[in-house]
C-alpha cells in the first residue's frame, strides 16, 4: 500500500466547535496519516479518571538538569533565556511535585539526534535536555538559550515555529501531558500544521509563552513565562491539594 | 481550559530516554511487542509508558528498535495501563493490556497478552483491521 499524496491545506481554519483538544485526524500534518487511530475510540475505563499517575522523587534528578547551559565545559551558543511557570491544575491549583521534562533544537535549529540532518551546526556546549520537579506552588524553572526554528519535510519550504517539548507528569494518571511551548509572535504560526491542530484558537493560545520583564535577569538573560493547565482527571477526581 | 497536547515528535529520546526506565519489576516478566502503523510497518520512532496501578510501578520503553519495545512487569499484576506516543501522534493514545486471563472485562478481550517463550507479547496496531483498542480521553 503506498502513500495517497495529500492535496489538501496544510493548515485548517479556526473552528471553536471542535472543543479545546487537539484534533488527531489533522491530514496536514501527513505523519499522522497512517499512525492516528481512525477508529472511535472506546469508553474510558471509569476507574482511570481518579487513578493516581507515578510520582517521581529528587533521586531523578542531577543538581543542573534545570540548566541547559551549565551541562558542558562550556556555554552554548545563542540567546540564553528563563523559562518558567506554573504547572496547575484548570481550578488553578497547584501540581506540586510533578516531573517536567523538556528537550529543544540548540540555537541554529538543530536537534542532538541522528536523524536530524538539518545543515545547520551543533553545539558541543548543548545537549538540549533538561528536568526539574515542580516546587510546593507548582513552579518550575529552566536555564537555556532560546531555540531556532527548522526545516522539516511535511510540505513544500515547511518550517517549525521555535519551540520547547515539554512532557509533564501531574498527580493522575489522566493528567500526564506531552506538548511543546512556542514563543510570542512567532511568524510561523500561520503555517505550522501542528500548531494549528489545536484549532479553537483560545485554546492553542496556551501554547505560547509570555515574554516576562520582571523575570528578565539584566545584563543576562531574557525570561518567558508559562504555566501548563492540567485537566481535573474527570468525575470522581480526588481533588489536587491546594497550597497552603 | 488545559493546554492541549502536541506530538513528541521524532527527538523524544534526547528528553525522555536519558537512562533505560522499562523495568517496573526487575525480577518481574518480560513483555515485549511492537508499535505497528496503518500499513503494518513499524513504528521506530515511538514511546510506550506502562503504569501498573495497583502495585504503582511505572517504566517507558523508546520503539528505535525496529518499532519493538520490551519491559519487566511484575509477575502478579492484573493489568497495565498504557501510554503510546509517537511522531504524528498530537495528542498521546491511550489502551491497556491484561498479564492474566482472568479478570479480563468484557469488551477488552483483544488486550489480552500472549504467552511467548518464556515471557508475555503484546503489539500495539495504530490503525487496521486488528487495530488495539484506545480509549477516548
């Protein structure tokens, strides 16, 4: 069975109708062609909505893990940059202790992985990998430099909006959450099929950071901001603990 | 509102495979399969999360392998919970697999996993005829 060529628009209008979730059938991002599930799903097994997720201990982590610069004899190359939020819950509650875990391209786009051949150099000084467990007001907090867009094969001159992956593991097992965050005003957006699967627009709107003054660090590094609203877990959820 | 997901794309391992982590049980079973995409191709570039909710132990297992991912679960656990993602996935899938034929509910039949050599098979077909159950979430 060979690959239909997909004609249609990479990139779908808005529609606040579909509701706030990613569309996993989304033809312009054509990896999804053959690996999206095209059956309806099943009913979630009723338990899982109040099933409790892993918890992860300081055991995991090394004393930099949260500094992308220091990992090196040196320090990499690009705009060093803060990023840092909040992982809540969307009753504003704080997920404290949740594992985050983020990996990003360096500075000119390329990722530390075989099958990137983007031409464009890699950093001695960056591994691109970082973690940290969120504090008791859910806060988290990387050190890193700012990373490149890149070319990638999906269309014609197709190009990813500069971006950090960001998997998280909140306190239910419904929470867990693997997404990437963008950076404001980024002109890619208006062509990056997978940013615009999410297609209610408020909702793809918490995808992106905020530039952050006050956390700007002078004459050292720009800071964005971004908090990562975890679902309740659903009917029957035990409440996250809120912070004192 | 929830921040809605996004793939894990083709680079997870750089943040998410730092040090094997497929192991809930070390003197547990092995299970072993292999992600499989529309065509039946396999998935190489995919990851699996499997929880054991009763006896709260976690692993994850890259698919570089040729798409097959391998575990050690523990030998008295009823089910596990599991997580796939992978490249073209935007938002991660969700199924379950069963270690015992008894306790297995109606409807979740095709989870079962098989008996192979000494340990436990379970493959994981994103789309097809035989496509695994995911759960809406």
């Amino acid at each position: 069975m060979s690959s239909d060529p997909y004609e249609g628009p990479v990139v779908l209008p808005d529609d606040e109708s579909l509701g706030p979730e990613v569309q996993i059938d989304y033809p312009g991002y054509r990896s999804t062609q053959w690996r999206a599930p095209k059956r309806p799903l099943v009913t979630l097994p009723e338990e899982l909505h109040s099933l409790d997720g892993p918890v992860f201990g300081e055991d995991m982590l090394n004393a930099l893990d949260n500094d992308l610069t220091r990992q090196h004899d040196g320090e990499p190359l690009g705009e060093r940059i803060v990023v840092h939020g909040r992982v809540v819950d969307e009753d504003g509650r704080a997920v404290r202790g949740a594992l985050v875990e983020v990996w990003q391209a360096n500075a000119a786009g390329r990722y530390k992985h075989e099958v990137d051949q983007h031409p464009a150099p890699l950093d001695p000084n960056f591994s691109g990998a970082g973690r940290c467990l969120t504090d008791d007001e859910g806060r988290y907090r990387f050190v890193t430099v700012k990373p490149g867009s890149y070319p990638w094969g999906n269309h014609e001159n197709a190009w990813r909006p500069a971006h950090i992956h960001f998997s998280v593991f909140g306190r239910l097992f419904m929470q867990r959450l693997v997404t990437q965050m963008y950076f404001p005003g980024d002109p890619l957006f208006a062509y990056d099929p997978i940013f615009n699967s999410v297609r209610d627009p408020r909702s793809r709107a918490l995808l992106v950071s905020r530039f952050d003054l006050s956390e700007t660090q002078p004459a050292w590094a720009l800071a964005y901001e971004w908090d990562v609203v975890l679902g309740r877990g659903g009917p029957g959820t035990t409440p996250v603990e809120e912070t004192p | 509102m929830k921040t809605p997901s996004q793939t894990v794309g083709p680079y997870y391992s750089i943040g998410l495979e730092r040090r094997a982590e497929n192991e809930l049980d070390s003197d547990g079973i092995e299970l072993s399969g292999t992600l499989l995409d529309g065509r039946g191709e396999p998935i190489a570039d995919g990851l699996v999360e499997a929880w054991d909710p009763a006896g709260r132990r976690w692993g994850r297992c890259g698919t570089e392998d040729g798409g097959r991912f391998t575990f050690r679960v523990p030998r008295d656990a009823g089910h596990l919970e599991v997580a796939v993602f992978a490249r073209g996935l935007l938002r991660h899938q969700l199924t379950r697999v069963y270690l015992k034929a008894d306790g297995v509910p109606p409807g979740h039949e095709t989870l079962l996993a098989e008996h192979e050599g000494g340990g436990l098979r379970f493959d994981i077909r994103m789309q097809g005829e035989n496509a695994t159950l995911f759960f809406a979430h």
